[in-house]
C-alpha cells in the first residue's frame, strides 16, 4: 500500500473520524470479528494485518513450491532452483516476521496507515 495516498484519501474512507491520533481500540478488542464491517474489520482489527504480514509469504512459498515441483517434473532441474531460492527468502522473511510476533500482537492496518501519532518533544539543555 502507498502511506502518502492513503493519508490523503483517509478522510473519504473513513469521514465520521475526527481524532486520527485515537487507537480503535473498541475495534481492535472486538472477539466477534463477524459484528464488524468488512472495511471495519480490514483497517482495525488485528487479523486482518496478521493475515496478510503472514499469508504473503505462506502464498509465495506454496506456489514456488508447486512451481519447482512441476520443473522437476518436467526435466528442468536446474530451472527448478530459481523457484527453491525464493523459498528461501520467503522462508527466512517468514521466520522474521514470527521471531517478531509479540511486538506485533495488536497492530493493525490502521496503525501504520493512518493513525498519526503525536510527537514528542526532547528538550536539550
């Protein structure tokens, strides 16, 4: 997704919300994902952002796998390693992703997207 757009277009996609600093929580603590709105539910709810920081490299290694299989299959072996070497990029961003689990246990689309965070200030004497 593109941040800079989507700060712009915010305001269209959600029009009822004035303080973009406030966290969601009444969405994010939601049990029962089936009462919120789809859109409700892809921007504030956490699995929606864990469906897709962890589905994306789940889908890319079952495809590559798929892939290199069939190379194999069809007697181009060495073909077949371009497939394998993505898997193990996807494999090894995957395993960072999980190493990193509890840090993102609560975040959401929301969070990095559109929540504008308030800034402190340091003051050096």
């Amino acid at each position: 997704m593109n941040k800079p757009y989507i700060s712009r277009v915010k305001h269209k996609i959600f029009p009822l919300i004035s303080d973009w600093s406030d966290p969601m929580d009444k969405f994010r603590f939601e049990k029962d994902v089936n009462k919120l709105s789809q859109r409700d539910w892809f921007w504030f709810h956490p699995s929606s952002y864990k469906l897709i920081i962890y589905g994306s490299p789940i889908i890319t290694i079952t495809f590559m796998v798929a892939l290199a299989i069939f190379l194999s299959f069809k007697g181009l072996t060495g073909l077949a390693a371009i497939p394998l070497i993505i898997i193990v990029v996807s494999a090894a961003d995957l395993l960072r992703k999980l190493k990193n689990k509890k840090h993102n246990k609560y975040t959401n689309m929301y969070d990095i997207y559109m929540r504008e965070y308030e800034e402190e200030t340091i003051e050096v004497n």
